[in-house]
C-alpha cells in the first residue's frame, strides 16, 4: 500500500486547517470603517501626502490596520488592485506611526481591524516664472478664497471666503455648519493677513 498519498493529503488538511484558524482568528476582531476611524484619528494624521516619484492621477491606497487598545498600529496591509500598491514602501513607515483614540468592544478598549485610505500626490511644483506679491496698502480691497471639495468618503467640503468686506463660510458636506453663513471682520486685519501670506509665499520662492 502506498502511504505517501494519504500522508500527503492529510498534510494538505492540516495546512488548510491552518489557514481557516487564523481566518477565523483575524475576522474575531472588531472591525471599523473608514467613517468611524476618521472619529479616533489623533493628529497629526496626514492622509494626503506628497512623495517624488508619484505619478499625477488617482493614486489612492486601501489599508486594513490592526490597532492595539492602546490606539498604536501594529500590523498595516494594503488591500488595493488598482496598482497603487506600488507606492505602499513610501508611505508604510509613516502609516504605521499614526495614532488613534482606543476602539472599544462591550464598552473596553480592544484590539482592533480598522479600514484607512491613503492619497498619494506628487510634490509641489513652483512654477517657472515668478509673479512678485502686489503691494498691500492700507485702503486695499483683499479677497482670500480655501475652497475645499469632497471626496469619495467623508471629507469635508466648503469654501470661506475672507475679505475687508467680511467672511462668508458655506459648507456643503460633513461639515458642522451646514449652509451659508456670514460674519463681520476688521478690514485692517485682512490686510495684515493677506500681507503676512504674501511674505510667506514670496520666502517659498
């Protein structure tokens, strides 16, 4: 009788046995998306972030964390197809670093599986040809627009508008304030904002 077959399929059973255990083990976690992780974030969490030699376009990444009671990340895997994967080496040492509030189970923190997303982008590029800041004088009229817009999860998206005529914030999704809103300003204070940004951005150059 030839004993290789059976021992062979045997061993086959124990190893597929060993692979549904540890299924089993890892699916017995408590396990959070993507809306509930952004409540335990802890700064500083960036989500976007620029790496050289990221390609323009979607270059987002899937992530499942495993996350201590302590709130520490201690195991990070990357669940996209989309060919993002590639740029996982760049971002992992900092992933692994990011902090969160404890997830609790039964009302105790626990240890558990949680869904990230990461944006890659390429750095910033200065353009080629400086403008020089215009000069700011004390009867100018200064606009200042930060627009942000969604995104495919819960990003917030609004758009604040601050002049010497006073601020107006409008806030569409995930947001606190819903809607259009309006709040006076000192106009002198606007100008000295808009001074300060252009010092800034003429030391970038």
């Amino acid at each position: 009788m030839d004993i290789k077959r059976p021992i062979s399929a045997l061993l086959v059973l124990l190893c597929s046995a060993c692979v549904f255990a540890q299924d089993d083990k890892r699916s017995s976690l408590p396990s959070f998306d993507y809306e509930v992780a952004v409540t335990h974030e802890i700064k500083p969490h960036r989500r976007t972030i620029p790496e050289k030699g990221v390609e323009p376009g979607f270059n987002q990444l899937s992530v499942i964390l495993t996350v201590s009671p302590a709130g520490e990340v201690i195991d990070a895997k990357v669940s996209s197809g989309t060919g993002s994967e590639k740029y996982w080496p760049l971002v992992e040492g900092e992933v692994r670093q990011w902090k969160f509030t404890p997830f609790e189970e039964d009302g105790k923190a626990a240890t558990a599986e949680v869904q990230e997303y990461v944006d890659l982008v390429p750095p910033e590029r200065l353009p080629i040809v400086h403008v020089a800041a215009p000069v700011v004088r004390a009867d100018s009229i200064v606009e200042i627009v930060l627009e942000r817009s969604g995104c495919f999860g819960s990003c917030p998206s609004y758009k604040v508008t601050v002049s010497t005529n006073g601020i107006v914030f409008e806030g569409s999704g995930y947001v606190t304030a819903s809607g259009k809103h309006n709040d006076t300003v000192n106009p002198d204070e606007v100008r000295d904002l808009a001074r300060l940004i252009f010092i800034r951005w003429t030391q970038s150059i």
